[in-house]
C-alpha cells in the first residue's frame, strides 16, 4: 500500500510532503510521546499523532517513517510542513481521534495483508 491509497481510502488530507505520496508502507504506529517513537517505531511506518510541532518533521525523517498523520483535525505548524516538504515524509489529517483513525488504519492494513 502507498501513502497516496491511505489518503483515499481514508479520506485524509495531505498538508505537506506531497512528493512522498508514493511511499510504501509497513505497518503503523500511534502514540504522543516522541522519545516512544524514537524508540519503537520502524522504517516504513505510518505514525499517529496529535503532535504538530518541528520535532514531529523531524522524528519521522529521522526514523525514515512513510508518513504521519495528525488527528482531531490539528494542522502542522509552519515549521513543521516546511520540514515535511524539504524531506518528502508526508503530514496528513483526519478530523477523527486517534481510536477511530487508527482504527480503520488497522483494517486496511490487515486487509492488504501487510500485517
């Protein structure tokens, strides 16, 4: 599945990062801790969050995440889409909670057969 297949099947919006659409992903992981993240999500992932700060940019570069989507309808800041842009790693949203998105994630996933 690519990033760009979530984005429709899931009805998300792309904030920024738009040249990573084509992405693969592996698998998915949700939490609001950063240093959670940095130390337990893998390669490939999509990342759930309500974070919208730099560091989120950051992280998901750094972690060589396929995207992350922010929930509750929050928008990244500035920084943050600038970030997302210049490293091609996708910053979607979803006006759903985490529960409800990840969720549905979790489906399409198992569907795919991906997990």
């Amino acid at each position: 599945m690519k990033v760009s297949d979530l984005v429709n099947n899931l009805g998300l919006v792309v904030y920024s990062g738009k040249k990573g659409l084509e992405r693969s992903i592996k698998g998915g992981y949700a939490s609001d801790l950063l240093s959670d993240v940095m130390g337990n999500a893998k390669e490939g992932q999509v990342w759930v969050t309500l974070q919208t700060h730099k560091n989120v940019a950051a992280i998901a570069s750094l972690k060589d995440l396929a995207a992350v989507i922010l929930v509750k309808g929050n928008r990244p800041d500035e920084d943050t889409a600038q970030h997302s842009d210049e490293e091609g790693v996708p910053v979607l949203g979803t006006d759903q909670n985490a529960f409800e998105i990840t969720g549905q994630f979790y489906e399409k996933l198992k569907a795919d057969g991906i997990i």
